[in-house]
C-alpha cells in the first residue's frame, strides 16, 4: 500500500500547488510575463508545460497497485525573421524530464501504453528542427529531429485522450522499431508539407528508421538523453494526402486521410526460422527469418457533427482510424480506434471537454500460429493471443487559467493481446483484463 498511497499523494500535492499558484493571480503576469514580452521583440516564446498521474489499476493486469508519472516540457520557439533576418523561417526546441514509474510496464503488461507520458526516467531532448516556408507558404520543409505523431496519421478530436495509442495509433507504436518517431523519442527527418488547394494537403516524410541502435537494449535506454541524432539506420518513408470540406448548411469541417508507409529495414518473421521451421521447434536454431523491408497502408476520418452555441471550436467531434500491415513480419496486422469529443456544452465551464474513445489491435497471423506451435511442441494448452482493446472515458475540467484535471477510466481487455500471465505457473491463463482509474493534471506555465 505504501507505493500507491505515495502516488495519490503526488497527484494531491500537484493539485495543490498548481490550484494555490493559478488563485494567487500573478503567477502568469509576475516575473515571466515582461521576459516573455522582450523575448517576443526578437521573435522568442518560451514555453513549459507539467503533466502529472496518479494511475491505478484495481484488478486485472499483472497485479494491482499505483503509481505517479510526470513529464515536464520546456520548449522554445524561435522567429528567425525577426531574431536573425532570416525569411520564412522558424526554430523549434523542447526537453523532456520524465520522472516515476509506469503502470502498463509494471502492473498491466499491455502493448497500447496507458499514459502517452509513461517512459523510463529521463532528462531527454525530444525536437529540434527548423521549418522553412517556400512560395509564399504553400510549401513547408522541416528539417532536424521531430516526431511523426503530430501530423501523421492524427485527428485533432484525439488530443484529449490519456491512452497512448490514441496519439500514436497502436499499431506503429507497437510494430515501428523504437516505437518510430513519436514520444518519448524522436528521430532525425525531413518532412515536407504542401498545400494544394483550399481542400487538398499532402504531406510526405522521410525519417531515420530508428531513434536508437539495433539490438535487445531498450531504445529508451540506448538513447536515454535524445543526443544520438542517428541518420545511417535504413529510413522510413511515410505520406498522406488529406481533404477537407464541410458538410451541409451548417458548413461543418471534416476531413478524410489516406496514406502509407515503408520502412527499409529487415524484420523478424513472426513464425519461422530461416531454415524453414516454426521458432517453437526445438529442433531449430530459434532464430527468426528475416523479412526485407515492412510496410502499411492507413486512413483517418474526422467530422464536427455539432457546433456549440459558445463557439465555432466547440461542438461535438468524431474521429475513426484503421490501418493494416503485413501479417509475416509484425505483432499487430489489423488496427482501429475511433471516439467522439464533446466541448463547450456549458457557458459556466466553456473549456471543459469530456471524451469516449475505444482501440483494436488485432494480433496477426503469424503470431497466432507461433502460439499454435508452442502448444504443439509444449503439449501445454498456452493460450493463442487474439487482440488488445481499451476502452477510455474521460473529463478535462479547467480548474484555472492554464490548469486542467482530468480524471480518466479505461479498460483493458486482453493485455498483450491475451498473452500468458507471467503469475501463473500452468502456463494456461491469460493476463486479466484491467481496470484502470486516475486522473491527470496538466499546467500551462
């Protein structure tokens, strides 16, 4: 009990002080605000942002406890045409510091992280690009170390959710080496981003193909402060055209993505070794056949479906996303999520949002008959993984300017897919599904 009551009395004190901070009233317009100010004059912003959890999972899993997360985020924004003279140009920066533990990695032992904070403890620097905007801004070039979550493969009605997969879908996070580029690692990349008419963007990407190097290290740990800029690893190449449009009298703005990846590396065959036999075998090596190059296809679709009285941002909004991959070399073979955001249904709270969301990753073929094979050369019924699903609720309530708690429910079903709890010695249940509460509080220095 002492690690959970530890943890909700994190979360407590973080309540505390971002509540006391943003009611004493100057915390925003003391010290920082005339900085910031000057700093605006050479086309400067600054910017840092803490999240905190406290996240519990009361039965299923692995087993059950708490735990406390926090990821700190100092960034910094450069003008380079005011700073430097330099036109049409910008510069961006931030750092993570990510601290506490996480409840996927030590309680649930699922693959779609519950937090899209949780990471191993680190001083990490994630971006550091430059953009360049070229014919009169219908084309922009960004060079340097970036994520791919941001732009690819992403619906602005997702941003409320605390599941990490409902970011970064779940199957790119799970099947990408290193996760690809989204948090907490980046990778170096050019991205180009194009707009060519009022309802067409087109984007295309080509990063380097893993933020750290090759082997069994955990890549967090292999590259634990962001400083490894790889740029020899084969590359991962991602685009997707986007149109927009509204719909009916009202006008209401959505959009349909379509897109796809690859990825030059070599991947593991999920099932055979490359003499041919299954990596159950005891007869064979065990090590896996490799597979040149990996590969997936992926759509978005995004719609408002009402607008609120209290603005044209607010209303209710629906997002769908599903993308496939080869099912010989990767875990997960099929995905999709989709949810609905609700906001500004109060006049006394117009930037409360609430949201309800829920993912499906299929595991493929290939995995499922090497769990076949294990039965087969174990004589032991272990069970055959399927898929891991979340479902997520939640509410952001705006407490003070720049301060927002959110408590979040999810529940898991079929961690890793169904795959054996490692609690249990016959080798023939599967982990549980978890049920999952907490609540996040965000601050906006």
């Amino acid at each position: 009990m002492a690690r959970p009551m530890m943890a909700l009395a994190g979360l407590v004190a973080c309540c505390v002080i971002s509540l006391s901070s943003a009611h004493a009233g100057d915390w925003r317009d003391s010290g920082l605000k005339p900085i910031n100010d000057r700093l605006a004059e050479w086309g400067v912003a600054l910017s840092a942002t803490y999240i905190g959890e406290a996240l519990g999972n009361a039965s299923g899993g692995i087993r059950r406890g708490a735990i406390y997360e926090g990821r700190f985020d100092l960034g910094v924004d450069v003008d380079l045409d005011k700073a430097v003279g330099w036109s049409g140009a910008t510069f961006h920066a931030n750092v993570y510091q990510i601290h506490g533990n996480g409840l996927s990695r030590d309680y649930i032992g699922n693959l779609m992280l519950v937090s899209g904070i949780e990471a191993l403890p680190a001083t990490r620097l994630y971006e550091f690009w430059i953009e360049q905007a070229l014919f009169g801004g219908k084309l922009l070039v960004k060079v340097g170390q970036q994520p791919s979550d941001l732009e690819f493969i992403d619906s602005r009605y997702d941003d409320i959710f605390v599941n990490s997969a409902l970011g970064w879908p779940g199957i790119t996070g799970v099947i990408l080496p290193a996760g690809g580029p989204s948090p907490p690692l980046a990778v170096p990349g050019v991205r180009l981003k194009a707009f060519l008419s009022e309802q067409f963007t087109a984007y295309l990407a080509v990063f380097n193909g893993s933020a750290a190097a090759p082997g069994p290290v955990d890549p967090q740990i292999s590259n634990p402060h962001g400083l490894a800029f790889r740029v020899n690893d084969p590359p991962w190449v991602i685009g997707q055209l986007k149109y927009g449009y509204k719909l009916g009298a009202s006008e209401l703005p959505g959009s349909i993505t379509g897109g796809g990846w690859y990825h030059f590396n070599e991947f593991d065959d999920e099932r055979w070794t490359a003499e041919g036999l299954s990596q159950a075998d005891p007869l064979g090596t065990g090590e896996p056949l490799m597979r040149r190059g990996n590969r997936g296809i992926f759509a978005v679709y995004e719609q408002r479906l009402a607008f609120s009285a209290l603005g044209p941002d607010k209303g209710i909004g629906f997002f769908a996303r599903t993308s496939i991959s080869p099912s010989d070399r990767n875990l997960i073979s099929f995905y999709l999520d989709g949810g609905i955001q609700v906001s500004g249904f109060s006049a006394e709270r117009p930037d409360d949002k609430f949201g309800i969301a829920m993912t499906y990753a299929r595991v493929s073929d290939g995995a499922r008959a090497l769990d076949r094979d294990v039965q087969r050369f174990t004589g032991i019924a272990t069970p055959v993984r399927d898929f891991e699903a979340v479902l997520e609720m939640t509410y952001l309530a705006m407490v003070a300017p720049g301060v927002a708690v959110q408590p979040v429910f999810q529940y898991v079903m079929h961690p890793a897919g169904g795959a054996v709890d490692p609690n249990d010695a016959t080798q023939t249940k599967r982990i549980k599904d978890a049920a999952v509460f907490g609540v996040r509080t965000t601050i906006n220095f």
